[in-house]
C-alpha cells in the first residue's frame, strides 16, 4: 500500500453528521450546568445578552474557519493555516497551543462524565476523586473505541446522544416557562435586556460565556473526511455554532424564570442542578443528571476526535513522529493518533484521582481549555484576514475573508486579556505563561528535524 493512501482519510461525513460533531462537541447541557451559575453571577438577568455578546465574535472567527476550510481543507486546521499565512514558526507554536487546549478540553469534558457516572452508578455514595478519575478513563476507552472503528460510526452515535440531550433540555425548558417568576424580576426585553450590574458584570459574563462555544471547529478539523461541496465542513461548523448558541441562549432565558440570580449565585457548580430543584426534583432531577451525563460523554469523544485529526496532520508534517500519520486500512481513521490522545488522557485522569479536590482541577483545566483555544481562534481569523488580502483585488473576499475574521479574532483578544488577568487566579495565570513558553521553545527548537516549507494537504483532485 502506497504512503499516499495510508495516509488518506475516509471520506464519509455529510454536512448532517458535521452539524451533529459540531454541536456534541459544544455540549450544551454540560455548558449550561458548567458556567451559567457563573454568567448570571455576573451579568444578572443579563446573562441571555452576555451570551449573545460572546457569540457574535466567535461567529466572525467560524466565518474565517469555513472561508480557509473551504479554500485550504486540512486536518491540521488552525496549526496548518497559520503555518501557510504566518511561516513555520508561527505554525509550529500554534500546534502546541492546539496540544495544550484540546487536552485540557478532553479532561474537562471526562471529568463531569465520571461525576455524573458515578451520581448514578451510586447514588448514596461518596464521589471520591478516584472514583471519578475511575469513571472518566472508562469513558475515555469507550470514546477511542468508537473513533478507531470510524467517523461515520462516531457521528451516528453522537446523533443518538444529541437528540436525547436536545429533547430533555426543550422539555425542561417548557416546564420553566410555564411556572411563574419565583424570586427573579421579570426580564425587561426577554434575552436582551442588560442586568443590575451593568456593562461591567454583562463583559464578564461574555468573557465567561465563551467556554460555551467551544467545539464548533471540529467540522473543520474534519475537513479531509467531508463528502459533498468544499464548503460542507465550514457550513457545519457554522451551522453546529449558530443552533447550539441559540439553544443555550433559550435555556437560559427559560431557567431564569424559575430560579433567582442570588440562588444561581449561589449554586455556581451545577446550574441545572438548582433548576431542576426549583421544578420539583423527582423524575426532573434524574433527567437533568443523565441529560448532563450524556452532554459530557458526547463532548469527551468529539474533543478527542478534534485533537486526533490535528495531531495526525502533524505527524504527516513530519512536526510529531511520522507513526501518527497511519491510517487505518479498514477504517480509515488515524488510529495511532486516537490511542496517542487517549492514553495521556486516561493517565492525567488517574494521577488527578489522587488529588484531594476533583473540582479544583475540573476549574483548572477548564480555564486552561478556553484560554488556550481562545488563543487558536485568534491566530486562525488573522491567519484567514492575511491570505486573503495577500490575494488579488479579483480573489479577495474583504467582508468574510478580511473584515470579520480580523474583528472577530480582535474582539476575542480584548476578552482573553480581560479574562487571564482579570478573572483567572495567580495559578492558571503561571500556567498560561508557561504554556505559551513552552509553545515559543518549540517553534525555534522544532525546525532541527522538520524540513518541509509547506504543511502536507490531499491536493483537490485525489480528493473523494
């Protein structure tokens, strides 16, 4: 078999099953449980707008991420287009930023699914951190089973899990609506209204509100495995992005009407949790539980897959050993890459399930995530702006090739300035400094073994 076709991917995902990655990986329940405590804490019955405040960048970016998917389809995704747009270095130093956030991004979704496991798996037991750690690798080998045996395979079951999480938040969503205010003032204009804390606490709670969008860009790292158009893979990228946010935009505005800014305040560790008590516990409270559990697994598998594809695409670089580029002959999936991403996965989890505050180190490597990702997304929207007004006048797209990526990736700037130096604590400031050190050292050191000018691409026409 030629070194061509062991490194060439299956092409088998439509832009259904690019949505559905899209919109799993964002993991809506798991979001909303995660930081709307923390959004409404800040932003107040402003919370609905924050959101829609944190979105309008990231879509601009997502515009940027179809425009080079579109022009430029690799698996590498952010690491490759800054390589073409910026030089090596640049690329180079953004794969580890892509490294550092999408394994901070893949234990902080096998954290929450090993806590909700193990709610109920043992319902009167203790959640001991090994237990959850326990949990979250089994979690992890199911994950790297179904993404070894196919993307296809993957996308159908993250269908299923989508479908149940999507059903039981509207159903949760109408039973709020239905039920007076109890303790929460009307809002003013629904979802748009600005809350008692102003401009201040409605950016806070945008910089917060990001973490939610986090995982629409799969479609595109997906780009080499799409069937149809050039343009499906950033079309369901925007797609997943677009219908997920105004799904977590709707819940919000609904839950708001059952529970009180000071009771979400107060129950910033699992938001739904305090919903589903304000609806009457019961039957509400083992759904919001298993709803949760499946946003989270789903999220697991999808941020594994992500990292898989942009760590193969650095090994058919040559960037990372060149074993990371096989592809599997029946399943046409980079099944070293997958167990390469799996295995330090199921390792942290167990070295954290000695640690003495499990939630301590879910906050810690969900901050990590969203700065570290936030990072990628800026580098790619000025990486889309640069080529495309290297181009000729003919060529250039200035509002969606130019004009939004570069507003987007600047917007997203002022929010992860505000948020690493602001919000974070003196720990995951030191670990931000360190990441992007490490991420400097090697795009200097990393040109000793790495020849290449340009990244690695299948060339449109062995394409299908």
């Amino acid at each position: 078999m030629s070194e061509a076709k062991i490194r060439q991917l299956f092409r088998t995902l439509s832009l259904a099953d690019l949505s559905i990655l899209a919109s799993s990986s964002m993991a809506p329940a798991y979001s909303l449980a995660a930081v709307m405590g923390l959004v409404v804490a800040a932003a107040g019955t402003g919370a609905p707008l924050a959101l829609i405040v944190s979105t309008i960048p990231i879509a601009f970016i997502a515009i940027g991420f179809m425009r080079l998917a579109t022009e430029k389809p690799s698996a590498g995704g952010a690491y490759t287009w800054a390589r073409i747009a910026f030089g090596n270095r640049v690329g180079w130093f953004t794969a580890v930023l892509i490294i550092i956030g999408y394994y901070f991004g893949t234990v902080a979704t096998a954290f929450p699914a090993g806590v909700y496991t193990i709610s109920i798996a043992m319902p009167h037991a203790t959640a001991t951190p090994l237990a959850i750690a326990i949990a979250g690798i089994c979690w992890t080998a199911f994950s790297a089973y179904f993404l070894i045996i196919g993307a296809r395979p993957t996308a159908r079951l993250s269908a299923v899990f989508l479908a149940a999480e999507v059903g039981a938040l509207v159903l949760i969503s109408v039973l709020a609506l239905i039920r007076p205010f109890s303790g929460t003032p009307a809002l003013g204009n629904p979802g748009i209204s600005m809350g008692a804390t102003g401009l201040v606490g409605l950016i806070v709670g945008a910089v917060l509100s990001i973490w939610v969008s986090a995982g629409w860009e799969i479609s595109t790292y997906s780009s080499e495995e799409s069937t149809g158009a050039p343009t499906t893979p950033g079309a369901g990228a925007l797609v997943g992005l677009l219908g997920t946010m105004a799904l977590v935009w709707f819940c919000m505005l609904a839950f708001l009407h059952v529970g009180s800014v000071g009771g979400f305040t107060s129950h910033q560790d699992d938001a739904l949790a305090y919903v589903a008590q304000r609806l009457g516990g019961g039957w509400i409270s083992l759904l919001m539980v298993a709803n949760v559990l499946v946003s989270s697994a789903a999220a697991l598998w999808t941020t594994m897959q992500l990292l898989s594809r942009a760590v193969f695409a650095m090994g058919r670089d040559k960037l990372l050993p060149a074993s990371l580029a096989l592809v599997h002959p029946k399943f046409g999936t980079p099944w070293v890459a997958i167990l390469v991403v799996s295995i330090p996965v199921a390792l942290i989890l167990l070295v954290s399930g000695f640690a003495s505050s499990a939630q301590h180190t879910l906050a810690t490597v969900v901050s990590g995530s969203s700065i570290f990702l936030g990072s990628t997304f800026i580098i790619t929207g000025l990486a889309c702006a640069w080529l495309h007004f290297r181009q000729g006048a003919g060529q250039r797209h200035i509002l969606s090739g130019i004009a939004l990526p570069t507003v987007g990736a600047l917007w997203t700037l002022a929010f992860l300035i505000f948020d690493v130096w602001k919000q974070q604590e003196t720990f995951v400031q030191g670990l931000t400094l360190a990441g992007i050190a490490c991420a400097l050292i090697f795009s200097f050191s990393a040109g000793r073994w790495v020849r290449l000018k340009q990244p690695m691409m299948v060339p449109r026409e062995e394409e299908g």
